[in-house]
C-alpha cells in the first residue's frame, strides 16, 4: 500500500497500548502510509522500541512514549510528550485495553474496576487531553472496542461493559464534536489473534470450535484490525463518522 491518496503525510498520531498486538500494528500502518507515530506503552518497553525500530527502518519516523493511560497524570502528560515532539497531533488511537475474567457471582470489583479504568476511563482522559490539538488540525479519533462490546460476553461482563462504553462514547463524540471539525469512529474486532487471546486460542480444538462460528473461517489478525483504523483515519474516510466499524469475519452481523 502506498500512501496516495491518504492524506497522512507528515500527520502525528498517538497510539495507546502500541508495543504489541493490534496498537503496535496500527502503528506500523499508520507510519507506512506517512504518518510520524508516537507508540505508547507501560511495561512492554523492548516491544515499543522494536515498533519504533521497524518503523524508522522502513523510513518512518516514532518515538516510544511511556505512561499508564489509567493515572489521569500519566495520560495527559503521554499526550503533551506527544504533542510536543512533533508540535501537533492529528490523529488518536485509544487502544490501550484488558481482558480480566469476571465470572458472575465472583464480586470481583477490583476486575470492574481495573477493566473501567483502562478500557474507558483512560481513554476519555486521553480524548479530552487531545482534543485541543486535534481540534486545531482538524484531525481524527478511533476508539477499538470488541464484539463483547456489542453483545456481550460471558465470564468478562466487565470488559464488554466497558468496550460498549467507548461504542456509546463514540457515537456521543461524533455529535458533538464533528461541527469543531473532529471525526471520530469505532472498531469493534471479533477475535483476533494476539498476546491477549493467545491463550484462549491455543488449545487446537477450542481455535477450531471458535474459527466454526465465524464466517469467513479463520480468526482475524492484528494487521486486519490496523487496515480498518487506518482507513477510518485517512481522507478516505472523510464522511465516515460516528461509525463502528466491525472487523470479525461475519461473526457478529450487527450494524
């Protein structure tokens, strides 16, 4: 893929939870297609680096930025770090999320709480922390949710409730604020295959009862995900807002 006709050349974009999985591969996207990436990331600093790495090496430019989007200091400062290395911000990622268990019955408030925290609160922080430099550049927010988001999900109430936050986050933003000249928009990934599910998909038989429920016949990569963010962010998709833009093989056929 090349860059033409994107519009991202030489745009800033802020990734959340960049060091692995779908963050670092829309990072790397982003970059390809011209963008200059700032890859957060909390403890996987080796992981944000070699991102960084590949990105400079394929003529990119990023800097690894460190800060838990889940302490409202840390992410506002992550977003002046960002800002500031480049002197504007046109594009965010909200990445950054968890998948903690919750079954029903447990009274795990420390997993709602924590799942909030990170998949929501941290991504509102970082939103309204943003939003004077995206506001300026006229620029465009991509939340990623889940299909958990959308119906559920047994055993991890929490993290759908959560990820259906950021859906209703969404669609309230898009209203607000596409007359100051923001877009905003989803994804909503089924499953997909990274750190955080490797171990739900790696039993053989569970993958293959798991891939029988999706269309398209195979569980989706992280690369997927990152085509849609980036084409949610392009000039491509410049009357796309307030969307969610599902990215699951069929497996969830929900508008």
């Amino acid at each position: 893929m090349t860059a033409d006709g994107l519009g991202l050349a030489s745009r800033v974009a802020l990734v959340t939870g960049g060091s692995r999985g779908i963050g670092r591969a829309a990072a790397v996207r982003l970059a390809r297609a011209g963008a200059r990436v700032a890859v957060n990331y909390v403890r996987d600093e080796r992981g944000a680096l070699e991102a960084v790495d590949e990105i400079r090496r394929n003529g990119g430019e990023a800097v690894a930025l460190r800060a838990d989007v889940s302490d409202p200091e840390q992410a506002r400062r992550l977003v002046a770090d960002a800002a500031a290395k480049w002197e504007r911000l046109d594009v965010l990622v909200n990445n950054a999320g968890i998948w903690p268990d919750n079954p029903a019955g447990s009274a795990d408030l420390e997993a709602w709480d924590r799942a909030f925290s990170v998949n929501a609160r941290a991504a509102f922080v970082v939103t309204e922390a943003a939003l004077p430099h995206l506001e300026k550049s006229r620029g465009a927010i991509v939340f990623v949710s889940s299909t958990a988001g959308q119906r559920g999900e047994a055993g991890h109430s929490a993290y759908a409730a959560s990820k259906g936050a950021l859906i209703s986050y969404t669609k309230s933003l898009a209203s607000e604020l596409g007359p100051r000249g923001v877009r905003v928009n989803c994804v909503a990934p089924g499953w997909i295959d990274t750190d955080m599910s490797a171990e739900a998909l790696s039993d053989p038989a569970s993958r293959r009862a798991i891939e029988q429920t999706i269309p398209l016949g195979r569980v989706g990569s992280a690369e997927d995900v990152a085509g849609a963010i980036l084409f949610l962010v392009s000039d491509l998709a410049r009357h796309v807002h307030g969307e969610i833009l599902n990215v699951n093989g069929g497996s969830v056929l929900v508008g």
